[in-house]
C-alpha cells in the first residue's frame, strides 16, 4: 500500500474543507485508516463502529487484540451514540477538559461500537482532542473514529508525522502532517464508572488538575504497586522502549557519570537522556536534552523524539535522569518505567 503524506497548517480557517481533510475523511468512511495529528501524540484513526476497519488499526500497530482503543469525537453530543449515562462527575470533567488530553471510561450502549475497539469490555474510553486538524478531519467524517497512537506496539509514541512514516509506511493509507504535536504524552485516563474517578493512566492532564475541579480523584492500583492487576489493559505492557536498554538513575550527575565511564571501559556506546541544567555534566557517545527540568511540560513534549533519536545513534545502553512524580512528571515517569521496564539504579 502506498501510504500518503498530506501536509495541512493546522492555523488555516475552514480545515473542514481543506482538501486533504476532505481525502482523510472519505477514506475513513470507506473504512481506511489514516494517522492524524492530535495534541498528545499522532493517533491511527479507523471507523470505530466498523470491525474492519478496527482489525486494520490492530493490524498495521501490531498490537494486542485485548487493548482496547480510545474512541475520539468532535463534540459531546455524539456520545449519545454509545454511551447512555453521562455521571455527573464525567460530565464536570468533560466541561473542563474537552477538548483536551483526557480520555473518560463510560459504560457503554451494546451493539453500536466495534467490539473489537472496546476489546469486548463493558465500557468504552473517549476523548475529545484539542487539534484543529483532528477536530476538522472528525466532524468531516461524522464517524466516532477509534485511534491509538499511531507507532508500531512497543515503540515509542510519534510526535510528528515522519515518526508515523517510520514505523507505518506502507501499512496505512495516510497520514495528516500537521506538524509536531504539544503535550507529547498521551491522555490521562480517568474512569468514571465508578463514585470516585480512578486514574488509569497519568498523562496530559495532571491528578491535581482534576482534585481542583471534581475533588477526590484515586489512582489505580497497578500504577503504584507493580503486582496489582491494571484496569487498563494497555498498561500491562512493555511500551516506548527504545532499542537499546535503558535504565533510570537516581543518584547525583557524578554518579551518573560514573556508570557511563564503567561502560565505555567495556567497550560499550552509551547515551545519556538528560536535561538542559544538566547536560554541561556528561561526556558520553549520544547526550540528549529531553527538555528542561524546571518546565516539566518541556520534557514530556521531547520525550518520546529524544528516545527515538536514541535509536539513530546506534547505543548499546542508555542511562535516564529520572524527574519528580508531581504534576505532568507523573506521566513522564510513568513512561520512563515502561520503557526502561522498571530498571532503575540507585546510587
Ligand atoms: P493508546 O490507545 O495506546 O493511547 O492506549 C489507550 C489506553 O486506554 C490503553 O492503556 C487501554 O488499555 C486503555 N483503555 C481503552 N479502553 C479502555 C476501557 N474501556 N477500560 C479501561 N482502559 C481502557
Ligand atoms: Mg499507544
């Protein structure tokens, strides 16, 4: 399949109309799949209440058939398709938040959704995104559309368009190059099936963001304690690992420094995934700056670029500041763990 690359400046009026919206919309309707740029990271979009078209999205990622796909829409009134009960606490959040990167779990209406996309559960996860170009591409095509991010499983998350052609080239039918996205770290998911909000997965918007407009917010089990059971299939995977392996260090620079110097005296390349206070620090083969620790958002927006470049750079191991587990550095964290699957030196 020859995948497409249409390039659209998401600060143009009338993206609806825009010619390339106007292909990813029809190809969407004919039950294609296309990539499209959102705030968080670029996701691969397909009809969510098309079995074909979900099974095309599980195909081209390689992902696992029981990680359920979050369902996007352009404006809330769509979600009485799918979604019967609205709970208040839902409703507040989605009066904050959307659009933006926070995915809700509903209970969800039987026989309208692929069950492929909610992987057969009884609930289904939903988010408005904050991008003009996928709210144009969404209210073009009229469809609920089921997009995960739009990598190969495993690899880290794109964050511009030519992330996606890396990994999906030729398994797609198109990509909607609206250049790099913002928050870089996908949504927070939050379930609201229960009285209290649970936290399924830290992401764009903080735990103290949603305190402030709903008050007692929990946290999933699994998030703080390795044994416990996710209830978000997807986060019992190994995800956004860079090639090499890849550890995170808690210690001082000097300790860093020394692990790095320990390898080099092995024979190995070692990179170094660092920030802008501390770089002047490190002498390894690849030291790259993932933001700047005094703006955490900064190191979300260039996390997941700083691990694929990690991957360019041809490193035998890689060694990770780690960051405070407050605000946005909850998600940062959340994914550092995963892509060093939880290996971590102390000093
Ligand atoms: P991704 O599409 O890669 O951003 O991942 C979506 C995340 O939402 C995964 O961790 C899924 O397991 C999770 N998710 C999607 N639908 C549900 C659901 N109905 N219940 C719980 N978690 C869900
Ligand atoms: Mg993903």
């Amino acid at each position: 399949m020859n995948t497409l690359v249409w390039k659209v400046d998401k600060y143009v009026d009338n993206l609806e109309n825009n010619p390339h919206v106007v292909d990813a919309a029809n190809l969407l309707r004919e039950n294609e799949v296309v990539a499209l740029p959102t705030e968080t990271v670029y996701g691969l979009g397909g009809n969510a209440e098309n079995d074909e078209a979900v099974a095309k999205i599980f195909a081209a990622k390689g992902r696992p058939v029981d990680n359920p796909l979050i369902i996007h829409i352009a404006d809330k009134e769509q979600l009485s398709r799918f979604v019967d009960e609205v709970p208040l606490v839902a409703k507040k959040l989605m009066d904050a938040f959307w659009p933006g990167p926070l995915t809700i779990i509903f209970k969800r209406k039987a026989g309208v959704l692929s069950e492929l996309a909610t992987a057969g559960l009884e609930t289904v996860a939903v988010r408005m995104p904050d991008h003009p170009v996928a709210l144009a591409l969404l209210k073009k095509c009229g469809l609920p559309i089921a997009a995960p991010s739009a990598n190969s499983s495993g690899k880290p998350s794109p964050t511009n368009a030519g992330h996606v052609i890396d990994d999906l080239n030729g398994k797609i039918a198109g990509v909607l190059d609206g250049g790099a996205t913002g928050v870089g770290v996908e949504s927070t998911v939050v379930d609201c099936t229960e009285p209290v909000p649970v936290i399924l997965r830290p992401g764009g918007v903080t735990k103290e963001e949603l305190e402030a407009v709903v008050g007692e917010v929990r946290v999933d089990a699994a998030l703080t304690n390795e044994g416990a059971k996710p209830k978000a299939p997807g986060m019992k995977y190994r995800h956004y690992a860079p090639n090499a392996p890849l550890f995170m260090v808690s210690g001082t620079t000097a300790f860093l420094q020394s692990l790095i110097e320990e390898k080099q005296r092995e024979g190995l390349r070692v990179g170094v995934l660092t920030t802008e206070e501390n770089v002047g620090a490190y002498h390894a083969d690849l030291v790259l700056v993932c933001g700047k620790r005094a703006a955490l958002e900064t190191v979300a927006t260039a996390l997941y670029e700083t691990l694929r470049q990690f991957n360019k750079g041809n490193v035998d191991i890689i060694y990770s500041e780690i960051f405070p587990n407050t605000g946005v550095g909850y998600a940062i964290m959340n994914r550092l763990q995963k892509a060093a699957g939880n290996k971590l030196i102390t000093e």
